[in-house]
C-alpha cells in the first residue's frame, strides 16, 4: 500500500498517472479487443497515442479547459481513447450509457452543459439529431465509428486531423494543460443512474480516481499480471475503479464484445479475473444447475443429490453453524470438482478471481463459488464514493460482508443503522445541487449513504438494506426487500427478476418475472405470455416461494405472487444498465397487478 502511495506522490490527474505508466510499459499490452472475429492487442504506446491525437482534436474544435465533454458509448477500446483525448485536453468526462433514450440523453447533456459529444455509431447519433433542437451548447458531435459529415457531425479521424493542424500552430499547448492539472480538478461527472428519480450529477475529482486506483492496486485487488474482462459500461462508478486501477497497475484490460458474449469472450481470452454485478453470478449459477440436473442418468441423479445437499450447507452456513453428511462429502469429492472444472474451463481456465459489486450478492451465490474454491469478492460503494468503499480481499474473504474499508476510508454506523463514511473516495458534491450535496454530507465531512448496514468485530461490513427502500406493513413490521429478493432468485432457475411487495400492505405479496427458456421448456409453450399461464410454471414459481417462506418470520413471509406477461428489460425501462431493477418505476407501472394481489386496495 505504501509503495503504491509513493509511486503516485508526485502525479496530479488521471491523465498523468496514465502517462506514466504508458511511459514504463509503452509496448506491453495495455487492451484486447475483437476485430472481425479476431482478437488484437493495443500497445500502452499505441493507446497514448490514441489519445492524445484526440485531445489535440478537442483542442482544436475549442474545447477549453474544465469543458464538458460527454461520451455515449457501449464498453470498448474507443471509449477509452475519448475519454483519454477528453482528459488531456483538461476537459471533463460526462459518460452516458448507450441504452439511455434520446430524452435522457438530452437531460444530461443539458445539465452538464457539454459542448462536444462522443457517440458510438449512427444507432446514438440519430438520438441525438432528434434532440439537436433542444442542445444548443453541443458545437460538434464525434463519431468513434462511421464517418461523419465534417461540420457538426466529426469522425474521430477528422477530429484528430484537426487537432494535427492545431498542433502545427501552437505545439506546447496541450502539454501545458496536462502539467497545469491538479488532483481538486474535476476529472468525470457521473449521473446516478435514476433507480429513485432524476439522475443527478456526481462530481469526481483527479484526487478520487487516484485514491481509487492507489487502493485497488495497493491492496492487490487489481494486480499487474492480471488480465481483466471488462462489460461494465464506464458510465457506472464500478467501471471507473477498475479504470483508475487500470492505469496504476498495467494490466491487461479485455473488453468483451457484450454482456451476452460475456462467457463466451472469456473462453476465448482467458482472463484472471472478472468484475460484474450480481445478476451475471445469479445467470452463471443458474446456468449450472439448470445443466446440471437435465443429465440424465446416474450423472443427473448423483448432481441433483448434491445440488439438495448444497441446499442444506448454505442454510446451516447462513445461520453460522457447520454441516456435514456422508452426501455432502460425496459430493465434495465426486461432484463440486468437476463442476469448477466445467466452470473454469468456460471461463477460459486461468480465472481465480470474481468480483462482485454494485448491489447486494446473494449469500448462495457466494456460498457455491467458494465451496468450488473461486475467491468470489464482494465489495460495496456507490456512485458518490467511487465505488471505493470496503471489499473482502483474497486469503480474507469472510462470506456475508462486503469485506473491511479500504484503508483511509473511515466508516460508522449511525444510531438508526445508517452507514456513514468519509475519505478521499467521497464525490466532491452534486453539480449544480449545494442544497443536495448538503444533505447527504454533513459538516464533519461525513457521506450518509442511505444504507442500513453493521460492522462486525474483525472489521468487516455488513449490508442490510437500502434505508429509503425498507418497507414497513400495516402492523408496523419492517422489512428488508433485497434479502428476500435475493433468496427468491436463487431458489429456481425459472425465475429471472423479483420485486417485493409490501409497503403499508396488510401482508407482503412479489411481482415475478421468469426465465423464458425455462418456462417454455416446462410448460411446453410457444410464447413466454403463454408459459406464464401455464399451471406447471405456477406451481413452480409457488414451491420456490414456499421454499424461502419456510425461512424467513411470519411477518415477512409472501403470501401471494404475480407473474407478469414479460421479462424487465432495459429497452422497457425497469432495468438500470447494470440489470438492477428500477423499484419505483416497476411498482407505479404495474400498480393495477400490485393492488389486485390486496382484493383492488390501492395505496396513495
């Protein structure tokens, strides 16, 4: 830790943490992508270059320093090569996810007050012509892929001429603004992703992306033999971590191809390690038992076995007690290894490390990759600490948590079970918002979080809930939604996403939505409205619900389920782009279902 410390003692800015290290390893393999069905390597060298061709670019369009800059692109090699250029220039970096509608899109742009955007292709760009009217400020619009029609509309290759021509002109100026720069010096502007309302600005410094990177690196999270698959969209904070940790370790970043290519890309690269939200360890999980209990045969009976003896093992481990059975040590020795032989070998087979973040893991989840000998590390952050916060670490993985703070991040709990933390990893405020900012940092300098959570002895935390989304019955009983959402989902592979109900309701009821392969496969359907109807899917989806009920109290058990007619998705608009479920738009969307499940009672 201390001698990542020292290493960054006398840089000032993302920009130059990245020029170190493309002056160390400038031909060592900074990125892998996939070209025409090919996977290339990109040269740290090659990428500086990328860059800074592209700052010059902006420079040279009138980009000024401490400029919004903004980038609307899905994950890859040239989102990095804006986000450099944006960088150099002395610009600030406002990422939008690609899936965002065009008035979202104009939202942001609007409120940040960019003056340049980068778009992905022609799909983004016609977002944005249809809102043009309404983004006056916006000068210019760059197009990473296609050509552009050379005036308001640039390709990245007639930007980069530009900024050839500027050079030529006036060639100390991009130099003086990268040793100009400071660490209190705005590096990205990053909106929430609007889970509970408007997305609001998060302003991240220089300082807080290289805290980030000096923890991640220097707890050897992220280390520089790594090779890490990357699908998070640099619009959320998770993404920026592994940025910054990027840049201060060298490792190798693999940008997947998609979310859905995700498996696939890793077979073919082999990577050590991956980060992803918890919904891609519930597919993989789900994945395996699904396949697991189709073999027919002793093969099928022997893993089904297993599968009910892992069953009891994450239940006695949940309530901290051991388990043992003459099945389970069968299992362990029969079954488990040619499991997470299976599972490596789809992973590429040098993969030990998993990371988890961006909401709540479900303890089974955690449970089966340990038990298979995976490090699965959860870690815990939100957009306004840079997703810096705590994380369990390998040989100090305590399943449950989400593992000790970083060092120098100071975390309490509140008397009413808030976490609350400061350090370098808090944002420096909302932009635009002081009011805000004032409310969620108070005058010690402390970040109330909005989550309800514990440490334990050693140090570790412990997440309950989110504070705003506890939901209290018309007895009075409180309730954590995501414990019993969680459980829910990986209790079948036929479900895909869960919503709890209950909030000033005389008993807690869920909104379901289901798996469409596994629905048709066992109703024998033709549609996935059909399959919902189907009484086998209903009385599937009622033994998982009976399955967890028999594990929670009274008060919190569901006492009835309704499975809607579609899949959440991000193009209807209940999912985030990391797959988390949009609590409030889902509930006031299919409110008349919600209310049907309490006799037609409604609640203002």
């Amino acid at each position: 830790m201390q001698k990542q410390r020292s290493e960054l003692a006398n840089i000032q800015s993302v920009t130059q943490l990245f020029r170190q290290r493309a002056g160390i390893d400038g031909q060592r393999t900074a990125a892998r992508r996939k070209v025409s069905g090919r996977w290339e390597d990109v040269t740290w060298a090659q990428l500086a270059k990328d860059g800074e061709e592209t700052g010059w670019g902006l420079i040279a369009v009138g980009v000024k320093r401490g400029d919004m800059v903004s980038i609307l692109a899905g994950t890859r090699v040239e989102w990095t090569v804006a986000d450099l250029g944006v960088a150099a220039a002395g610009a600030v970096a406002v990422p939008i996810y690609q899936s965002n509608t065009p008035e979202e899109c104009q939202y942001i742009l609007e409120n940040a007050g960019a003056v340049v955007l980068f778009v992905e292709d022609q799909k983004q760009l016609a977002k944005i012509r249809q809102q043009r009217a309404r983004l006056p400020k916006i000068h210019h619009v760059v197009l990473l892929e296609g050509e552009g029609d050379g005036e308001w509309v640039l390709s990245l290759e007639q930007l980069k001429a530009r900024g050839q021509e500027h050079r030529g002109r006036v060639p100390r100026e991009l130099e003086e603004r990268i040793q100009s720069q400071t660490r209190d010096d705005l590096s990205t502007l990053l909106y929430t992703s609007g889970t509970t309302g408007v997305p609001k600005g998060v302003m991240i410094t220089n300082d807080n992306m290289l805290f980030a990177s000096e923890v991640a690196v220097g707890t050897r999270l992220l280390a520089r033999e790594d090779s890490h698959l990357l699908f998070l969209p640099f619009a959320h904070s998770f993404a920026q971590i592994i940025k910054a940790a990027w840049f201060g370790s060298g490792l190798t970043m693999i940008f997947a191809e998609s979310v859905d290519k995700l498996v696939d890309n890793a077979g073919e690269t082999s990577p050590t390690i991956l980060s992803a939200v918890p919904r891609v360890y519930e597919k993989a999980f789900n994945s395996v038992v699904s396949g697991g209990t189709a073999n027919p045969g002793l093969q099928g009976a022997l893993f089904r076995t297993a599968m009910r003896e892992f069953e009891l093992y994450a239940k006695a481990k949940a309530n901290g007690q051991p388990y043992n059975s003459l099945a389970f040590t069968v299992a362990r020795k029969l079954v488990f290894p040619k499991v997470k032989d299976k599972l490596c070998k789809r992973f590429g087979g040098r993969i030990t490390k998993f990371v988890s973040g961006g909401a709540p893991l479900a303890k089974k989840i955690a449970y089966f990759f340990d038990l298979l000998g995976f490090d699965m590390l959860e870690g815990y952050g939100l957009t306004e600490t840079i997703a810096v916060t705590s994380v369990n670490l390998p040989g100090q993985n305590k399943l449950g948590t989400v593992g000790r703070p970083f060092p120098g991040v100071e975390v309490k709990i509140a008397e009413d079970g808030e976490i609350l933390m400061r350090g370098r990893n808090i944002m420096r405020g909302y932009f635009g918002l002081p009011e805000a900012t004032a409310e969620v940092i108070d005058k010690e300098g402390y970040f109330h979080t909005g989550d309800i959570g514990e440490l334990d002895k050693d140090g570790y935390l412990k997440i309950t809930d989110r504070k705003k989304d506890l939901i209290k019955t018309s007895g009075g009983k409180y309730i954590a939604p995501q414990s019993i959402e969680g459980a829910l989902k990986t209790a079948s592979q036929l479900l895909s996403q869960v919503v709890v109900i209950g909030d000033r309701r005389k008993y807690v009821s869920v909104l379901v939505t289901v798996a469409e392969a596994e629905a048709k496969k066992l109703s024998g359907a033709s549609s996935y409205a059909e399959a919902t109807r189907s009484p086998a899917v209903r009385q599937a989806v009622q033994e998982a619900i009976d399955r967890v009920n028999a594990t929670l109290p009274s008060y919190e058990t569901i006492k009835r389920f309704t499975i809607l007619d579609r899949d959440f998705s991000q193009e209807t608009g209940e999912l985030t782009p990391t797959l988390k479920v949009k609590r409030k738009l889902a509930t006031q969307k299919f409110r008349k279902e919600i209310d049907a499940m309490y006799e037609g009672e409604s609640v203002d």
